[in-house]
C-alpha cells in the first residue's frame, strides 16, 4: 500500500477520531466556491462522490440519492496531468486515506491524475500512483452502508465498477487531455507503459522553426556584427495526440519506439547539445538572434497507455524528426528583423540579395569519391559506386513573389547552377538552403580516410554527425552561404553543403 495511504490509515484507527469524523464542522474556513455549472460530478453503480461535511477530516462517501456536497473542481499541480481535487463547497481537498477524508489544500497525499476508461468516453479512474511499486490506487467504494452512504476510498486498481466515475459531457475532453498529459510523462519516463501502432507516415517537411540563442537588438546607427553562441538540439516539441493540449514532449526513448516503424528513416534524438559560435550582421534598429531548423515527418497510429493491465487507447498525429531525408536536415538560421521574434512578424531568413542567374563553383568531394547527376540535383558517389549523399538545389524567390525552378548539372568536381525563368543576368529574390539525403553504407576507401574517427559509431550517430557537419557549413560567418557577388551568393549554400559532405565523411566516422 502507499506510504501515505498507510499513514493516513493509523491516524483514523483511534475511536475518538472515527467518531469526530462523522460529525459535521458546521463553521469551517472555505475557499471561494466554483460555480456549479463548471463544477465536476462523479458517479458510479452506487452513486455521487460526496463531502459529508465543510470541515477538515470530513468522510468522503458515495451518496445513492445525491445528497451533501457533490461538487468538484480541480487545481493544477506542477507535474504532467496531476491535480488536487477541492470540494466547491468547503474548498477542502480529498486525501488518499482509508476511508477517504477530505482536508487543507496542498499537502502530500492529495495528487490525484485520471485514466480513461476504454469504450466510455465520459468514464474516468480517479488515481493515485506509487511510482516506487508503480502499483496504481483507484477511488472507490469501501463496502457496507455508513452513516453517510458508502465511504469512498482509494483501493489497488482492478478495472471494477466502483472504480468507475462518469463526469459531465461538458468536463470529459479536459479530463481526457489530462489523463494523456500524465500517461505520456511517464510514457517518456517509462516505455513500458506505453506501445505505438503505426497506420502511416507523411512525406518530410520543415519543423517549426526554434529559437537556438539570445536575441540582442542593435541601438546604435550602424551594422554592428554580434557572435550568438548556440545551442545545437532537435529544435522540436509535439504533443501525443491531434486535438488534446498535451504539454509532454516526445522523449529519445519514445522517438526510437516510433522510428522502429517507419521506412527507410532514421530519427534524430534530441538528448545531445553542442554550444556553436555564429556572427550574425545586424542592421542599426534590428533585433538579431538565431533559429535552428529541422525536418521530420507526421506519422499517424494508436497509442496504448497499460498499467495494471488495464489499457486505453488514443488516435495520434506525432512528428517525429528525421536525418535520412529527401527533404534534408537540420540548419542553423540567421535571422534579423526590426520586430523582436514572436511579435508576429518576425525577420525574413535572408535579405533579399542580387543572385545570378548562372552560377558556377567546385565542390569539395571526399577522396576517392565522385559527382554524378541526380534529376536536378547532383549524388556524391564513393569509389565502389554506393552513394554518400544526394544534394538537391533550393527555390529562388524573386521580390516579386515569383518562385524560380533551379537546376544543377556537373562536370566533373564543377556544379553549374541555373534559375529557371529569369531574363537577365541576375534576379533580386532569396534562394532557399539546398535539400540533402544520406546514402547507406561506408563507400570503399573513404572510411579509410576517417582514422580520427570513433570506430564504435553507429550508423545513427554518423547521420546526426553528418547532419550537423552540413547544417552548420551550410551557414558561415552568420550568414546563408556567406560568398559575395551575385554568383558567390547563389551558389554559396550549395558549396557549403558539399563542404559539409567532404568533412562529415572525414570526421563522423564510418556509416556500420
């Protein structure tokens, strides 16, 4: 039994006590009441959970006809989904004794989560859980008629009637989303708890983007350049289920329970930080700081939340960020605007800049590797003929608001670089970062190369490396691609990539 269930047990064995506990306090000190149409009731077989009283130590009991004080609201406690529950009308909470007694709000004892009852959308476990044993305490009936009905107590939960309390049709989709909000917490603490039934998976796109420094705002009447130092992660947070509030982030453990899943795609994990330097220009009057970026996917399924083999089950949309994709990786963003960010209006990712309409650069490739063409993009491919990584070019935007196709072909090491569309020999607009996927396997003579590089690293651990070595090329000295002229700014992301290409496969070790 819980410690505090057991404490609360001893105090009421005293004759005395028992008989004060059936005397109602009839000039207590309450809280202010809620009002009754947004207050909670909760019925089972056997009736309404009640206060039998206003006073501390009052019985809590299960009431066939109604009677006493059966209203409920709840108050927030700082963990996942738990909540004291306060009577409206003493503003007393309930305690996990045996019987149930109600007292002052805010001590031990008195959390409490719900677990929804599978098949009865407005049915609810009232529950305590020792997370020592991890053995679950349900309210319920304590049997046999008392002086105010059935006393109601915490009892093991056994998926029982009594166990069972509907709620009003107006509470049950709060209830519900607090119940996800606890049983996903301890889903990410302990997987055990939970399983993921996958139904589908969408196509890569970009996350949300984050916040991955300070913000600083230039007051002086010049550009003044401003190092941020930033904090590499997964830049990503997603609640469990589509339509519910879910505060609860999905952890690295329920990340790979997901990716077990999934096709021909690795997840990142989100438990690494790597502190960078970015210096970023930032005009007189604007704010300056820097975004992290990253891709992932929707994926689509059921999760089961099961303790005490007592399961419940909830449809989900979750995202889940990914390192071998079509659509690329992560990023680092520079980003400046004359509105601090979450104003609203935030800053453009880049300044709209001359970009040549044709642009021509060499590209760094690993040793013993070479460039092929790939439908627009071009395939770094290693001496045995297995590819390394695949790179697509971004879009041109001009200021016009026109989207410009932009294709790649090769010669050799040199990529040439054409906007689509456009008549002269520049377009004012902004290019897009270039798009990247990882191929499978250590091509022959390049992990050679990689003598620097841990052995032991798996191939998990080489995409996120790979990832950051690209990411981080592709952004330099603060900026998107970070040559100047017109060729130099269009084609400045695209050598950063390859860059980031060449000195992954030197330094992330082999691909096992």
């Amino acid at each position: 039994m819980n410690k505090n269930l057991k404490r609360a047990a001893k105090l009421l064995t005293a004759p005395a006590a028992a008989l004060t506990l059936l005397l109602p306090v009839l000039a207590a000190t309450a809280t202010p009441a809620a009002a009754a149409t947004d207050a909670y009731t909760f019925t089972n077989t056997d009736g309404t959970l009640n206060a039998t009283g206003n006073g501390d130590g009052n019985q809590i009991s299960v009431t066939p006809d109604g009677t006493n004080y059966t209203n409920w609201r709840l108050i927030r406690l700082g963990a996942p989904g738990t909540f004291n529950l306060a009577n409206t009308s003493s503003g007393k909470c309930v305690y996990a004794s045996r019987p149930a007694v109600q007292q002052s709000c805010g001590k031990e004892g008195e959390q409490w989560h719900f677990r929804p009852v599978d098949g009865r959308p407005n049915s609810f476990g009232i529950v305590r859980r020792d997370d020592s044993s991890g053995t679950e305490y349900c309210m319920d009936n304590r049997g046999g008629l008392h002086l105010w009905g059935i006393l109601a107590q915490p009892n093991v939960c056994d998926g029982s009637a009594s166990q069972q309390w509907t709620v009003p049709a107006s509470k049950a989709a709060e209830a519900r989303a607090l119940a996800l909000d606890y049983y996903a917490d301890l889903c990410a603490k302990r997987t055990s708890t939970c399983s993921w039934t996958q139904r589908s998976e969408g196509q890569p796109e970009v996350l949300p983007r984050q916040p991955a420094s300070s913000v600083w705002y230039n007051d002086t009447g010049a550009t003044m350049k401003q190092v941020f130092t930033t904090i590499y992660h997964s830049g990503w947070a997603q609640s469990f289920s589509v339509g519910l509030s879910s505060s609860v982030g999905v952890s690295a453990p329920v990340q790979a329970m997901i990716s077990n899943q999934l096709t021909a795609t690795q997840t990142y994990q989100s438990d690494e930080t790597t502190v960078n330097g970015i210096a970023v220009d930032v005009p007189a009057g604007n704010y300056g700081w820097v975004d992290f970026a990253a891709v992932g996917k929707k994926v689509t399924g059921t999760w089961t939340f099961d303790t005490d083999n007592q399961p419940w089950t909830t449809d989900a949309t979750v995202t889940v960020p990914v390192v071998n994709s079509a659509a690329g990786s992560t990023m680092y963003v520079a980003r400046t605007s004359p509105q601090a960010p979450g104003s609203g209006t935030g800053g453009a990712d880049v300044t709209p800049a001359a970009l040549a309409r044709t642009a021509t650069g060499t590209m760094d490739v690993p040793a013993g590797a070479r460039l092929t063409a790939h439908r627009n993009g071009v395939r770094v491919v290693g001496a045995d003929g297995a590819t390394i990584a695949t790179v697509e070019p971004g879009t041109v935007t001009d200021t016009g608001g026109t989207a410009h196709r932009v294709v790649l072909t090769v010669a050799g090491n040199t990529v040439t670089q054409t906007v689509e569309g456009v008549t002269g020999d520049t377009v004012t607009g902004t290019i897009t970062p270039p798009t990247f996927s990882l191929g499978g396997g250590t091509p022959a003579g390049i992990a050679a190369a990689s003598a620097s590089a841990p052995a032991s690293e798996s191939g998990d651990e080489h995409d996120k490396c790979m990832a950051k070595k690209i990411g981080t090329s592709i952004v330099v000295g603060g900026a998107m691609g970070a040559l100047t002229g017109p060729e130099g700014v269009a084609i400045g992301m695209l050598t950063g990539a390859f860059k980031g290409i060449a000195k992954g496969v030197l330094e992330c070790g082999p691909n096992t």
